[in-house]
C-alpha cells in the first residue's frame, strides 16, 4: 500500500475537507497549499498527480495526533473532535422533504387521456432522411476520435 493509498483512505475516514488537512499540517509547522495536497488525490494516470512522499505523511500523521488528542496542557477527548467533523458535513435533502417533481410532457394535449390529440398542434417530422446516403454529398466529419487533450501512453 503506498502512502497516497494511506492519506487518501484517512481522508475519506475522518470525513476531512483539504483545508482542514492543510490545517492539521500547520499545527507541526508543515506549510502546503491545498493545490499541492489536491496533486495527492489525483489519478495515477493524470498527469499533475504527485506521490505523497514519506515526510508529508509523516507530519500529517503527528498533526492528527495533535489534531485528535490535543496537547498535555491542553487535551481533548477525539470522539468530540470526529463528532464535530460529522456536524460540519452539510446534510443530503432527503425525498420526502422534497415536493414531488413531474415534468411537463412537451404537448400537454397529448398526455392528456380524455380526449384524442389535437392534430392542429402537432408538428409534421419527415418518414425519410431529406439527404439520405449516397445522394452524392461528402461527409464533412468522418470517422474521428477525440481524446480531449490527453496524451494515451501504452
């Protein structure tokens, strides 16, 4: 297991924002931005991702100490601190606070069930493609794949 796996697994663990880790950092007096820590939790594959090297992991590790025990002359009981975690976390609006949502069909007349469809309303779409192929028109975009600006490297 490398210590991006072991920094990201106690960041999903403790339920920690990237500045509260950069704030666990300064309490052992070790500076980093919060572009630097987000290189961390990169992909693998992406190409600004950075390996949480050995004394990163280390400082983190002694500021959650700190972070989670306090110090001897001040202490803390860390289930109060991981509680309070857990408070700061915005709650998920649940589905039955939330009124119902219907879309609106797009011809109200036809969703209706009591009477047939008006025929003035409804718009003619064409049985058959106006230019169908091998009507003697190029195509202009052919067979192209898009890779977005990401280099594949096999």
């Amino acid at each position: 297991m490398t210590n991006n796996d072991i920094f990201k697994k106690l960041r999903v663990a403790l339920m920690l924002r990237d500045d509260q880790i950069v704030e666990i950092l300064e309490l052992v007096d070790f500076r980093i931005s919060k572009s630097e820590l987000g290189a961390f939790f990169r992909d693998e594959k992406h190409e600004n991702y950075m390996e949480c090297g050995d004394q990163v992991l280390r400082n983190f590790l002694n500021g959650l100490v700190i972070h989670l025990r306090g110090t001897k002359e001040n202490p803390k009981n860390p289930n109060d601190v991981l509680a309070k975690h857990k408070a700061e976390i915005p709650k998920k609006e649940s589905s039955k606070d939330r009124p119902e949502f219907k879309a609106k069909p797009k011809d109200e007349e036809r969703s209706r069930g009591d009477q047939s469809p008006s025929k003035s309303n409804s718009a003619k779409k064409p049985s058959k493609k106006e230019f169908p192929k091998g009507n003697g028109k190029t195509p202009v975009v052919e067979k192209v794949k898009y890779n977005f600006g990401k280099n594949k490297k096999s």
